[in-house]
C-alpha cells in the first residue's frame, strides 16, 4: 500500500482524510479530560468511546452490514463521516474536484466535530474555573 497508493492523489486524500480525524480524535480526547480528573478514568472513557463509536460507524463491521437503525445513529458521530469517506474514496475512479466534493463535505464534519469540542472544551473549562 505505501509504494502503489500513498504516492498517489488518492493516497494524498487518503492521508488528508487521516489527518483531519486525527485532529478530531484530538478535541475529543482533551473534552473528555477536561470532563474527568481521573487518569484512570480519561483511559477507560477514551477507550470506551473509540470502540464504541469504531463498531457503530463501521470500522470493525462493513457498514452495509449494519442495519440502518445503527448507521442513523452514526450520523452523530464523528467516526462515522471519516469512515464514508474512505468508502468514497476507494470506489472513485477517476480523482477530480468534482468527484472529491462529497469526501471534501465529510471533512468539513468533521472539522465541525472538532470546533464543537473545542467550544465545549471551553465552556466546561470555564465553568471549572468558576466553581473552584
């Protein structure tokens, strides 16, 4: 896969892909800390919510075996956008801006993912900082 995929446009879009949920898993990742104290706790949260989300959305299970009440579910998380995008991805034949558009829209949600953590971030931050 590096040698025959990643040097390519579809590799590139690929990594784009990779990189704008890793920014997400970030945001999520500081919410939940700043939501518990806990070093314990933040691990066994994070995990919980990476499987959770990963066997929701399609990670483990091919979406198209899941039933539609689940994916309907898996709007709301972020997972399931990036997931989409990788299933897009694979299946287009030829890489244009116009064939990239719905993958481009997938990034764009989640990026709005990450901005609602960051402001919920802020928000519980700021309330902890009232209270104490």
């Amino acid at each position: 896969m590096l040698g025959d995929i990643m040097f390519t446009s579809r590799g590139l879009v690929y990594m784009l892909n990779s990189f704008v949920f890793t920014i997400c898993c970030l945001t999520i990742a500081l919410f939940i800390s700043t939501l518990v104290t806990n070093k314990n706790a933040v691990n066994g949260i994070v995990n919980v919510v990476a499987l959770g989300s990963s066997f929701l959305c399609g990670a483990f299970v091919p979406a198209e075996w899941l039933p539609n009440s689940v994916l309907t579910f898996a709007h709301i998380l972020p997972t399931y956008w990036y997931i989409n995008s990788n299933d897009l991805l694979k299946t287009i034949e030829v890489i244009d801006f116009t064939s990239l558009e719905p993958i481009f829209i997938n990034m764009l949600v989640v990026l709005g993912f990450s901005i609602l953590f960051i402001i919920l971030n802020n928000v519980i931050s700021k309330y902890k900082q009232k209270v104490s």
